[in-house]
C-alpha cells in the first residue's frame, strides 16, 4: 500500500488519471492533508464515495512510529524514529527566535566514511523513500503540535546519494498546498558529490545548499574525509561556482571544528584563500564529541579566534549557537546506541 506522503502532486496526478478519475482532486488531496490536517479519506468532503473506496484500498497516510525522545534543556529535541522495516533513524528540532528547524535524514546508514562523524558507524542498508523523509516532518509537527519552518536535510546519510527522492522531498514540502515550506527555508547539505552539485545547479527549485569542507587543503581532507578521494577540493571549489553562476544563490561552506586538527590560524588562512571570491559564508560548527573517534571538541577560545580569523581576512562566517549539547547530540549517536544494543 502506498503511503499518501510519497507522491509529488504531479505524481498523484498521474496516478489519478490511471485509475479514471480527475487530475485536479490531487490539489483538493493535497489541501485536505497538508493544510487541513484530515486523514481520513472518508470525511473529505468534496471528494467522490467512489475515490474515496479506491484511496482507502490503495493508500495511506501514516506518520513514523517514535521510537525514542530525547529533549534537551536548550528545547532541542531527537527523535528516533522506527520504521516500516524496522530500520531507526535519528530526526533533530531546534527552537530558534524565527521559529522551529528540523535536521532531516535522508538514508539508513551512511557510506561517506567521516572519520569523525557517528554517522557511519553504521553503514548504509538503503535510501529513505519519499514518504518517510516527508514523514519526519509531519510526524514531528503532530507529536509537537507546531509547525515547522525550516528544514535541514543534513542528518543521517549523504542526500545527493538519495538525489531522486531527496528532490521530490523538495517538490512535496515547498509546494503551495504542501508543507508550504519556502525554498528560502529549505537548505540541503552534501559532503560533496561533485556531479549532482551540478546537477542540483540545475534543478528549478531556489533552495539552499551547504557543502562541508571541514579541512582548507586536499591533504587534510582526504585524512578525515574519504570522499576527498574521489572529489578533490578543486572540483568541489569549481561545482561551487557554477552553482553559483547559474544559481545566484550563496552557498554555506561547513566546517567542523576539531581540536588540535583544523583549528589554527594557519587553517583559517588556507580556507579564506581557498574560498575567495566565492559567494558564500563559512558555518563554523563545534563539535559534538562521539566517544568511538579520537577527535575532542576545540574550545570557545580558539574556536572565536578561527572565527575572527575568517572576518578579518573578509570571509563572512557564523560560529554556530551550540545546542543539544546534554543529549545524544552527535549525527548517528542515539541510532548507533540503539542499533548496537
């Protein structure tokens, strides 16, 4: 049976075409669900008895099974969720002044091979359908009873290695009887996947995109992150400026921070060198440490340092607000906990 939140409304129309009826109730589906919160077939309105018989046969429209909440005292809460095949995966909401942010993840497992990241403690056993990365939303939203405003697709696993499903994810939730999530609000991270950089340059949606660096030179960066191997920075740098040009839209360029590895000002320097000239700014993230890996966390001097750094040499840059620092806040940590046990 097919879940209601893996159809992009072209795609509902097309299926309600092939079962005879008419393509312009996908929006009167779309509005009942996404807008009006109505989940039973039966009780919309203005839908025929005899669409509602085939839609109760064939689809439904199910949250994910929470599994696990952790809460922190900053308001930032995890979610394990539980799904369909019994896979878990980890979704994050962060309270902010502009509302409320979720961390989406977009596999199970991950590949990449982060050398600090929990995520790939456990590798990839497959891509999340569209359902399930659209049900983290809506499952978080009727557990919070809030809406959410902004949407990160930066948890478990590499997005733009679920590309297909990651876009239609887009389409679904930016839509205007969708999630209505504005595309401003939508930022996607890879960890850099040079040709659907490309590909995502040219995609007809005006979202965000986020690449994590996390070193300034090839030789650091092949050392914590295999992918360098196969994407070297300089292509990772040229990408980015396509994007940029066919775009117009900055790109964030993500660094972690680990102690005593990537912190110096000698790295600053490096990175402003590398970047420059791009439109972009560098999110400086503290580190969340995961007892399976070596890395420490670089403390709030040296990080301010790396910061003022980047300023100035004329980089834009944020540190990033430290949150859920009390739970499992690390990618992958409470997944891992669980899977392991």
């Amino acid at each position: 049976m097919k879940n209601f939140y893996g159809y992009t409304i072209e795609e509902l129309k097309k299926y309600l075409v092939e079962i005879g009826q008419k393509p312009y109730n996908a929006d009167q589906l779309f509005k009942w669900v996404y807008e009006q919160k109505v989940f039973d077939f039966n009780k919309m309105t203005n839908i025929s008895k005899v669409l509602k018989v085939e839609l109760e046969a064939n689809m439904s429209i199910n949250d994910l099974e929470i599994h696990t909440v952790q809460e922190s005292t900053d308001g930032t809460i995890k979610y394990l969720f539980k799904l369909y095949d019994g896979s878990l995966i980890e979704t994050v909401v962060m309270s902010n002044d502009y509302g409320k942010s979720i961390c989406i993840t977009s596999q199970v497992g991950c590949n990449m091979g982060c050398s600090f990241c929990a995520s790939g403690l456990l590798k990839k056993k497959r891509d999340l359908e569209i359902f399930e990365l659209v049900s983290q939303i809506t499952t978080a939203e009727n557990h919070l009873q809030s809406k959410i405003s902004n949407v990160v697709v930066m948890g478990i696993g590499e997005p733009f290695d679920n590309y297909d499903n990651v876009i239609d994810f887009i389409k679904v939730i930016n839509y205007k009887h969708g999630l209505q999530i504005g595309a401003r609000h939508i930022s996607v991270s890879t960890s850099g996947i040079v040709p659907r950089i490309y590909d995502y340059a040219n995609e007809e949606i005006k979202t965000n995109l986020a690449i994590s660096l996390h070193a300034p030179n090839d030789r650091l960066r092949t050392k914590i992150m295999k992918i360098n191997k196969s994407y070297p920075l300089n292509d990772v740098i040229n990408a980015s400026k396509d994007y940029f040009s066919k775009t117009k839209r900055r790109i964030t360029f993500e660094y972690i921070l680990l102690k005593g590895v990537n912190d110096e000002i000698k790295h600053a320097n490096e990175l402003s060198d590398l970047i420059r000239g791009i439109n972009a700014y560098v999110n400086i993230i503290p580190y969340n440490p995961v007892s399976e890996f070596d890395y420490k966390k670089t403390d709030e001097r040296r990080a301010s340092i790396f910061y003022s750094q980047l300023i100035k040499r004329g980089i834009n840059a944020t540190l990033r607000r430290e949150q859920g620092s009390d739970i499992d806040a690390a990618c992958g940590q409470l997944r891992y906990k669980n899977e392991k046990s």
